[in-house]
C-alpha cells in the first residue's frame, strides 16, 4: 500500500469511528426511506435491516421494515415486524396504526378494532384511524357501526372522496339505495374522475336489477382504471346475471389473476360452474371463497345451491338460513318448504 492510500485509509477509519451510533442508525434510515419512496424495496428492506444489525430493538427501522413487506403483501412478515415495533417502542401509534391495517389484510378484524381504538384513544382527532375503523367494520358486517365511523373521519377532514364512497357503500350494503345513490352522484359532481363511483353506483343498478346501466356504469370505471381486478370482477358478475357466460368467464379469470386473494372473485367462478351445470366445481369454489372471506354477500345462498345440487340437503338448508339471516332474501317459496322455514 503506498502513503496516499494509508492517508485515506485512516481517514476512513477515524471519520466512522467519529460517527455515534445514533447517526449511523439515522443515516440508514433516511437512505432505506428514500428507495422505498422510489419503490426499490428490496434496497430498503436492505438499508432497515443494516439499522437493526446495529440496535436490534430500533423501532423505526422495524416499523419501516413491516411497510416495505405490507407493500409486497407479505404480511405475516410485516405483522412480525410491527410486533417487535411496539415491543420496542409500547408507546408508538404509528406501528399500532400499521398492525392494524396488517390484522385487516389477515383477515384478524378484531385485533384490527383493538389497534385502532388505541390510536383513538391517544389521538382521537385522526380522522384516518376512524375511516379505517369503518373499513373493518363494514367487513364484520356492523354497518350502523361503519357509518358512525365514517361520519366521524368527514367531521374531522372533510368530505373526501375515498370517505364518501366507503359510506356509500355501507349504504348500499344496509340497502339504502336511494341514499347511496345520491351520495355518490355528489361525489362525481366533485371527483368525476373517481373510478370507485361508478363501480359501486353499477352494484347499485344490478340490485335494482338495471343491468345495462349497471354494465355501462362498471364499463366508465374500467376506463378510468383499466385492469382494476374488482371492477373487472364485478363486470363478470353483471355478465352472470346476463347469461353471458363466455364474457363472464373472462372478466373473472382475468381478475383471478391480476389478484388471486380476491373471494369475490371465486364466488363469482364457483355461480359461473353452477349455472353451467358442473356442480362440483361449484361447490368446491364457493367453499374456497367463503374459506377467504366469510363475509361475501350472497355467498351462502350460492354455497347452499351448490349443496343442493349435489344432493347435500342437510348442508344445503343451513347455507340458506344464514342466507336468510343476512338479509340476501334469495330464497324461493319452494326453497323455504323444502327447508320446512
């Protein structure tokens, strides 16, 4: 090694040893921040994990690490890390904010619930807790709950679009059509570009049994937002009731596979095989779809006409009680005496 490279060589060496570990420490982070705001998320999860070789128990480093998995939906690697988080760090909402939202994708509503009341608790003007609140809510079907939830994040923001269609939506849900409509028309009036309106406003028409309203409607939201999995799916469904089966077909398979952890989208499949008589496939897609979300509206009527047609009356029959107990109201008069209801 000649002089000059030994000058430099020191130099390095004293300058990291004049770096404290709290620099080092921020200096990973902010660099790890930056790629992921770029999307290299790989590089980001590199530059958190380096933090964590120095302070294992650095909260931030592992809170942005459980980001970097949620973006790529692994999530039970990012729930590991918001847990260690919050174990470092028992005061740190935004890690309770980042688990809760974690629970939600797991399906874990409750423990979802559990973080967000915590948030509420230490900061009860953050109007993203309440409107997640409602989110999750909605998917345990507690809609008067959802609508309060949402109520109270437009209280506190404002009217923004995400928060007007999501309670429209419950709206819709709770079969309040009307109401739902009228929401969602102000909201294109204010957000026409907004491809989430004209989606639910289709689910709207197919209810009240407009299908080519409903289907140019689903077609406007598709052009806003090509390839959007639920829209895709939710234009098969519409083909469904059409008795487009080869249209419907492809929208589904197409959505299946842009998003393949969607259950809507296997109910769907599972009503495509019942009405093209191939029952089995049926049976096995909508039990694969409730298994995904037990939640999916209608789901148990098409479970339980699939069991009827494999003659699995016994099961058949307790699909189509809580069919009735959620309000589907699907059920025929032949139906209900064959159950003796």
């Amino acid at each position: 090694m000649n002089l000059k490279n030994i000058i430099i060589a020191t130099f390095v060496i004293l300058f990291s040893c004049g770096e404290t570990k709290e620099t080092r420490l921020q200096k990973f982070l902010l660099k790890g921040n930056l790629e992921v705001e770029g999307q290299n998320f790989d590089q980001g999860a590199y530059y958190f994990k380096e933090a964590l070789k120095i302070d294992p128990c650095f909260a931030d480093a592992s809170n942005n690490l459980g980001t970097v998995y949620f973006k790529l939906k692994r999530w039970d690697l990012a729930l590991e890390q918001y847990q260690k988080a919050i174990e470092c760090k028992p005061a740190f909402l935004n890690a309770y904010f980042n688990r809760a939202n974690t629970f939600y994708e797991l399906k874990e509503y409750y423990s979802a619930l559990a973080d967000l009341d915590k948030v509420i608790i230490a900061k009860p003007d953050t109007a993203i807790a309440y409107f997640t609140k409602g989110l999750v809510q909605t998917k345990l079907r507690d809609f008067p709950a959802a609508l309060t939830s949402f109520d109270k994040a437009i209280e506190l923001e404002g009217s923004k679009v995400e928060y007007a269609v999501n309670r429209a939506t419950v709206k819709f849900y709770m079969k309040d059509f009307d109401n739902a409509k009228s929401e969602l028309e102000s909201s294109a009036k204010e957000s026409p570009e907004e491809p989430n309106i004209y989606n639910t406003l289709a689910l709207i028409e197919v209810e009240q049994h407009n299908l080519l309203e409903a289907l140019r409607l689903v077609n406007k939201a598709l052009e806003l937002s090509p390839n959007e999995p639920f829209f895709l799916n939710n234009r098969g469904y519409i083909k469904l009731i059409q008795h487009d089966l080869i249209g419907a077909e492809e929208d589904i398979n197409q959505s299946i596979g842009i998003d393949p952890y969607n259950g809507w989208a296997y109910r769907n499949k599972g009503i495509f095989y019942w009405m093209n008589g191939d029952y089995p496939s049926a049976e096995r897609l909508l039990t694969q779809a409730i298994e995904m979300d037990s939640f999916i509206d209608k789901i148990h009527f098409y479970l339980g006409m699939a069991y009827l047609n494999n003659g699995k009356d016994k099961l058949a029959c307790e699909h189509f009680r809580e069919s009735e107990n959620r309000g589907d109201k699907m059920l025929t008069t032949d139906l209900m005496k064959k159950c003796k209801y």
